[in-house]
C-alpha cells in the first residue's frame, strides 16, 4: 500500500495589512522553508495605513510607496497572497481556514492579523453613501480624494487623530472644515489638556472651526451633502462627512475560534493567543505591556510592524517579547507630533522649550512624580534620547527636563518604574 505524502508544514496569516505583511516577510527572513499562505479581505496588495491621511490623501504619495508586500516580492518569497479572500471560519480541531468562497488551506500555525473596522454612526443609513465617509482602507482614501476635489466644506465628526489629520489635509487643498468632538477636549482619550488646548489652537490658527463638548442629536441628507444636528440645536451643513469616531476590533472571526478577547483578542508577550497554536498581532491584539503595567491594545503604525516581529519569530521559537514603550507620530500643517509612553495618564506637564510654539516636549507625570511619557512638537531627537531612558527604567529629573542647555543625555536622571 502506498503511503500518502506527508503534508508541507504550512503557516497561514489572515490579514492583509500591515501586520500581516511583516509577519510573512519575518517568518520567511527567519527561515520558515514551508508553505506560506497570507489571505486579505483587500484586493490591494499589503500595505501601511498612515498616509492614508495624509500624504496620499493630499496627492502627494503613491501607492508604490507605502506598499510593503508586491507581486515580485511575494514570488521571490514564496508567499502565498489570496487577495480579495474572507476568511468565514476556522476550525481549530482541523485546523482549517475556510475563505467566503470555499477555498481551504490546512494549517500548523495560525496568525491573525485583522485588525479593526470603522464605527458607524446611528442613522448613518439614512445618508447618502456618496457624501459619508470612514479611512480605513486604500480605497476609502481614494474616494475620500475626489471627494475633496469638489467640494467647499468638510464636517468631521471625531477629534482624535485622523479626524484632525484629515482637517489638515483637507485645509491644504483648499477645502473648510469644522471638527465635532463629544468629548471636552480633542483627543481627550490619549493626550493630557495641555496637548488637547495645543491642537485646538494649532487648526484654529489654519481655519478650521473646532466645536467640543457637544454630541450629535440628529443626521439628515440634503441634495447637495449632509446636514448634522448637534446636541445643542446647532445645525452644521457640509458637501461631505467624514466619520473618524474610532475602529472596533476585528474579533468576529476569533470570537467563533471561542479564543480569549477583552476589546481585542488576548494574547502574552509574544503574541501567542489561549490556542497556543494561533497568534494575534496588531491593532487586533491586546497585550501585557511592560512600560504601562498592564494590557493594552494599541492601534499605531510601530505597533503594527513590531508586534507582527515578534509574534513570527515566537512563532519559530524564538525567546524575544515584545515589550516597546508605545509610540506613535502624527503630521499636520507641517508639524511634527511624536507621543510616547502614555501622556494622557499624566497629571502635571513639564516643558522643554517651547512646543505650543512648534518646537519643544512636554515632559508628562503622575501624581507621585512618575513620568508617564512625553509629547515632542519638531523635537524628534530628544524624544529618542528620553526613550532610552525610559526603556532603562529611569527618567530625568523633572526640574532638569526644562534646561534647554543641557542635552537630554546628560540631564540628571533618577529611576523610573510604573506600576499599575
């Protein structure tokens, strides 16, 4: 009787980001020689989402240039890319992926990779589909793009990030905007009130009407855009909405697997799921993070890649955590931002040169004097230097931080440890 040939040992990734394309560059430069499969829900070839909201949304960027996985690169690599593809189940027993369209592929480890989805807005329905818009994905920004080549007037709805990334863009080519947040302040979630009260005044100054502290009461559609209704009667008229109230986490797929999740699927430190043969990594993902003293699911470009890093090399059986300090960069107006750490937990603001006035850091701490992380306005270099620091356990005085004359790097420091 003849025996049947030994299946190739496979490794499958679902996802199509940029997560997902590290961990397929990493397992390979790793030296995984098996059978490699990445499935994406996109047609796009994997790519990275930052300038998503800037640059390539402005005209300035290409797709070549934020693309991190091509055609050449996927065959030189021996990788696998199902484009296009919904993976519907998995079943873990079998260890099988099934796509939307019957595809399977058997596998020995699993990663998922599927990042979040755009929050809706109720009665979000009721609007015309052509003038409501989320940036997620590659060709949500290409919409949103020409959308913007006609129009005279953008409503925001959302003062985190890509909402005011998107104002900024959007005054730079010309068009109006106003920015809606509920909450009392922009990015209220992340930043401390003296980084908050610094963007407002940073988009006022280019044109942009800032309106905070107030919900949304009602949506209505009109024949030439959409009409939005806030909480205290204001009525705010615009050619088209965009909605950046945040992302959900993918976890509908991991939630039939019966994985473990709590606002993302859990995994340790490597990357490793409650089914020790499936990963997550990405904005999917909430992991033990050592700098915070506790779990977090971030949704950062350097998260993204790093974590992906990481959960393939375990994946292999490598030793290394990942433990990075958050960090994440925003461009608006030609400025700068670099967070790192969590700033917004901070209490008391120390500043280092003058960042409200473009180029500077604010230094963050706690109530006991822990410093929680920093904001950098154009001060990228001393932002780098403070991240050695922090990632060493110590920190520099907070009365020192304020001497411009001293590089950061000599600044007297002292340890450094927060514990939740």
């Amino acid at each position: 009787m003849t025996a049947m040939p030994e299946r190739e040992t496979t490794y499958v990734v679902v996802g199509g980001g940029q997560a997902a394309a590290w961990i397929a560059r990493t397992l390979r430069a790793e030296g995984f020689a098996g059978r490699l499969v990445l499935i994406g829900e996109e047609r796009h070839w994997p790519y990275e989402r930052p300038a998503l909201s800037k640059d390539f949304l402005q005209g300035t960027g290409s797709v070549e240039a934020i693309t991190l996985l091509t055609p050449a690169l996927a065959e030189e690599a021996r990788i696998e890319c199902w484009l296009g593809q919904r993976v519907v189940s998995v079943d873990r027993e079998a260890r099988i992926v099934t796509t939307a369209d019957g595809r399977t592929v058997s596998y020995d480890t699993l990663f998922l990779a599927t990042g979040g989805r755009a929050r809706r807005l109720p009665g979000q329905d009721s609007l015309p589909a052509d003038r409501v818009h989320t940036l997620r994905t590659l060709a949500e920004s290409e919409r949103l793009r020409g959308a913007l080549a006609g129009a005279k007037r953008l409503l925001v709805l959302g003062g985190g990030w890509i909402g005011l990334e998107v104002a900024a863009t959007a005054r730079a080519l010309g068009v109006g905007a106003t920015v809606v947040e509920v909450a009392p302040r922009l990015c209220a979630r992340t930043m401390p009130p003296v980084v908050s009260d610094w963007l407002h005044a940073l988009h006022e100054s280019h044109g942009v009407r800032v309106v905070s502290g107030v919900g949304v009461s009602g949506v209505a559609a009109m024949s030439d855009g959409v009409a939005v209704t806030l909480a205290d009667g204001e009525r705010l008229e615009a050619d088209h909405l965009l909605l950046g109230i945040g992302i959900e986490p993918e976890v509908g797929l991991a939630a039939a697997m019966g994985l473990a999740l709590d606002d993302g699927i859990v995994v340790d430190a490597q990357g490793r799921t409650s089914d020790p043969r499936v990963f997550a990594a990405g904005d999917v993902a909430r992991h033990p993070n050592a700098f915070a003293g506790t779990s977090l699911r971030l949704e950062s470009w350097a998260n993204a890649q790093n974590q992906a890093i990481v959960a393939a090399r375990a994946a292999l059986g490598g030793a290394g955590v990942y433990a990075d300090i958050p960090w994440f960069w925003s461009d608006q107006y030609g400025v700068n931002v670099q967070m790192l750490g969590l700033p917004g937990m901070g209490t008391r603001a120390v500043a280092r040169g003058t960042p409200e006035a473009g180029s500077g850091c604010w230094l963050m701490l706690d109530e006991s004097g822990i410093v929680t992380g920093a904001v950098a306005v154009n001060a990228a270099r001393d932002l780098r230097v403070l991240r050695k620091l922090l990632e060493d356990g110590r920190a520099p005085l907070p009365d020192a931080w304020a001497d411009t004359a001293t590089p950061v790097q000599r600044l007297p420091s002292r340890p450094n440890i927060i514990m939740r």
